[in-house]
C-alpha cells in the first residue's frame, strides 16, 4: 500500500494529537510518596486516622500514591518534624498549635488554657476567620499548610504519689509539660516546676522520677500506658487541644488538582472518624483507667482555673493581638 506524504503527514498530526490528550502509561502511573510523622503510638486515634486516609487514598488511586506513617517520633520530635515540613524534608505532620507557635507565635492562642469549654466550642475555630488568616501567614512565612484541624481531648494532670487536690498542693511538684511558652506559664501560675520533656521521653521520665506528674487527654494516657507509671489522675480539664494536620506547602502545590481534592476528601473523612472515636473513648477513658489502677480525683475546677486566667491571657496579650482571646472564648 503506497501513502503519500500528505497522508503520512496527516497520521502523525493525529498520531501527537491523541497522544496530547492521553498521557502516557508512564506519566499516569507515577507514584507518589508522602511521609507522615507523628508522635503518637499506634493505639491512639490520632495514628489511626493517619492509617485510615492512607489506606483511603491507596485505594482510590491504586497505589499511585503511597502515604507511609511513621508514628512513636520514629522521625524525632515534634519540633524537629514541623522543621522538616518546612524545610521539604517530610511532607506531613500532625501537632498542636502550641507546638506550631515556635514557628507562627500568634498560633498558641488556639491552645491557651481554659480558652474553650468543650469539642463542640473549639469546632468553631474552623469557620473563624482568624484561622484563615493565620493559616495564610504560616503559608508565607513558613512554607506549611494546615489542612485540617482536629480534636486532641481535654487535658489533664496525671502525679505519681502525690494526691493533688488544688494548685496549693503543686509547690516544688516537678510537672512535665511540652516544650511550649504557654504552657510553661500555666504551671508555673500553678506554683509548679514546669519540666518541658520531649513526649518520646515522657514515660521513662516518669517511671525514673525524673519528673513528679505530666498532663495530657485521657486517650493519650492511656494509649501512653502512663496509668503504668501514675497513680493519680486529676480531672483538671485545663486545655482542649486541637491538632493540625501540617504539609509542606511547596510540595502541596505541586501536586496534580485531582490529586489535592482527593486528599482533601481523605483528610476530611478522616478528621471526622477520628473526632468521633476520641470523644467515645474520652467517655469511658476514666472507668478504665480506674480498672488500670488510678485513683481518679474531681477536684474544684475554678481553683486551677482562676490563678492561670488571670496570668496567660495578659502574658501573651501583645502577640495575640488584644482581645483575641476574649474573642475566641466567647465564639
């Protein structure tokens, strides 16, 4: 059969045409990994929800792209994660604001003390358009996204021999905290020793004696086995933690549309399992630790509330920006 040159010509044409509008078998079964670091051990909602959208999304694109989660600080510290998020090192962290606050100060007003009353109330900061802005700093200065916020529970303070009923009973009591300014200033309007201790250090720490008590939500305390090391529990119900779900920015944006709303959809549904799963355990976390042996202890909460609000609020005034907390409280 003889082709001209026309007809050779229009092949081709046809031929590049077809090919711009398929991509190739190689560009469409690139794969994609994403590192997630956490703190956390396996047992804690927080990891599982990790496991959860990583599945998810493994499914939906059939292993296209792979999330690997690397939880117990197998990476290394919180700190040190949120700086290889910045960096492009890891592209994927859960933390506090807290913790995120060494990086965007203005952030630890989201996780100051007796700021919100419950999950419910805290839930608000995601319509608040202070998170938005503060988002687009943390974007621009620091090359990281918040893709989602979640519920980390109430915290409260766990000792080891001492029965702590009011702050009066905190003198010289060596309290590990994270390594956080705001929560350095709560314990010490407490009359505490604030120890800041990494969490992957937390449980030798208290099982040595290097530190009398530490403070966290139920779930982690019990996903921590720190119930194997305290014997008390105070229902201090100091903090509500939301944690963030943190990717690099740079990486983020490089990444195809399509494949930025399915993680989107993934984070989503798995910010709301988990939600649900620590409030569940949240309500029965204190029947069992009291079967794991604490001695549970509802002390009077305005005793450990009125010495911190009438400090923290006014010690970080100037970076919050004034009336922030105010507002926030009262959303």
């Amino acid at each position: 059969m003889r082709v001209t040159r026309r007809q050779l010509g229009q092949g081709l044409i046809g031929a590049a045409a077809f090919g711009l509008a398929m991509p190739s078998i190689g560009a469409r079964a690139q794969a994609t990994t994403i590192r997630w670091g956490e703190l956390l051990a396996n047992s804690h909602p927080q990891v599982q929800m990790a496991e959860r959208i990583a599945k998810e999304v493994k499914e939906k694109t059939s292993g296209r792209i792979d999330i690997q989660i690397f939880p117990n600080g197998q990476l290394g510290s919180g700190k040190d994660m949120i700086e290889s998020v910045s960096s492009g090192a890891l592209q994927m962290t859960t933390d506090g604001a807290g913790a995120l606050a060494a990086f965007l100060p203005q952030l630890s007003v989201i996780e100051s003390p007796y700021l919100w009353r419950d999950a419910a109330h805290m839930g608000k900061i995601n319509k608040a358009p202070l998170l938005g802005k503060l988002n687009d700093d943390l974007t621009a200065k620091r090359n990281m996204r918040m893709m989602a916020v979640t519920y980390y529970g109430k915290r409260h303070l766990t000792t080891g021999s001492k029965n702590v009923q009011s702050p009066a009973d905190m003198a010289g009591f060596k309290l590990r905290v994270p390594p956080v300014d705001v929560f350095l200033a709560m314990a010490d309007a407490w009359g505490a020793k604030a120890t800041p201790i990494a969490f992957p250090e937390l449980y030798l720490a208290l099982s040595s004696g290097a530190v009398d008590g530490q403070e966290n939500p139920l779930p982690t305390i019990q996903s921590g086995k720190f119930f194997e090391v305290q014997k008390y529990l105070v229902l201090t119900e100091h903090i509500i933690t939301p944690r963030m779900i943190v990717v690099n920015d740079a990486f983020w944006k490089g990444l195809p549309a399509a494949d930025r709303s399915l993680l989107e959809a993934a984070f989503s549904a798995g910010v709301d399992w988990q939600d649900k799963e620590l409030l569940a355990q949240e309500a029965s976390a204190v029947a069992t630790l009291k079967a794991q042996g604490m001695t549970v202890i509802d002390p009077k909460l305005d005793d450990w509330r009125k010495p911190v609000l009438a400090v923290v609020p006014k010690k970080f005034e100037e970076r919050w920006g004034k009336g922030t907390f105010d507002s926030l409280a009262a959303l």
